[in-house]
C-alpha cells in the first residue's frame, strides 16, 4: 500500500497534525508499506487561472 502525506501547517515538523499522523500510520500495518511525507510550506504553489483556447495553460 502507497500512502500520502501532505503537510500544508506553517508549523512544519513541529505540527500537531502532524504528530498525531505519525501515530495514526504506527497503528496501520504500514511497515511494508510506502510512505511519503509532502510539507507545502516554503512551495511556490499558484492556482491555473484559466486555459486559452488553444488549450494552453496560462498561468
């Protein structure tokens, strides 16, 4: 099994929500498994404003 997580808190590592993820996959029989930790913070993310009609994205 593949599991994601993606962090968006300002408070990076030091995350509540975090912490209590970590717990949450100890309790999961995630050991084979393959997780990815994601933290957004510090990411330059922008949303699409729209497509052109030639099917460009613009940004």
């Amino acid at each position: 099994m593949k599991v994601l997580v993606i962090n968006a808190s300002a408070n990076k590592e030091r995350s509540t929500t975090l912490k209590l993820t970590k717990t949450f996959l100890e309790g999961l029989d995630v050991e084979a498994s393959e997780v990815e930790f994601v933290t957004t913070i510090g990411l330059n993310i922008n949303p699409c404003r729209s497509i052109r009609q030639d099917r460009e994205w613009y940004f």
